[in-house]
C-alpha cells in the first residue's frame, strides 16, 4: 500500500535530533534546544506532557506536539 502525503510524522522526544524535532510544526530550533536539555540533563520524558516545562511550548503547541511526537 503506498504510503499517503497525509500520514502523520511520528518523532520519538527521548531520542530525536534536532533537525528532526524542528520537523514538527511550531519547533523551531529555539525550542528544540530546549528539548534536548531537559532530556540531556533530566533523563527521557515519561510523555508527551513532560515537555510543557520548556520554555516557549504553550497549550497550543503542546497539542500540537501530541499529534506529532512520541516518547
């Protein structure tokens, strides 16, 4: 079955570089960097929640991360 320009990007938070988290929309490398210092310096995220404590990822764009990320 051929794969749909649709289908949802599924990025892993725990593991994604930063070219890769900047793929979700609303990431921009700002907030990517934040990403990999919470999880260099604190350990995986746990869900998708855990990322609200970066700076710059409002309600909005946490919804929208969840349609796009895993951990």
């Amino acid at each position: 079955m051929p794969q749909h320009a649709n289908t949802l990007l599924r990025i892993d938070l725990n593991t994604a570089s930063r070219e890769e988290l900047t793929q979700i929309p609303g990431i921009d490398e700002m907030v990517a960097d934040g990403i990999i210092y919470l999880r260099d310096e604190y350990g995986d995220f746990r869900s998708t929640d855990d990322v609200k404590a970066v700076p710059g990822i409002d309600d909005d764009l946490l919804e929208m991360i969840k349609q796009h990320a895993v951990v």
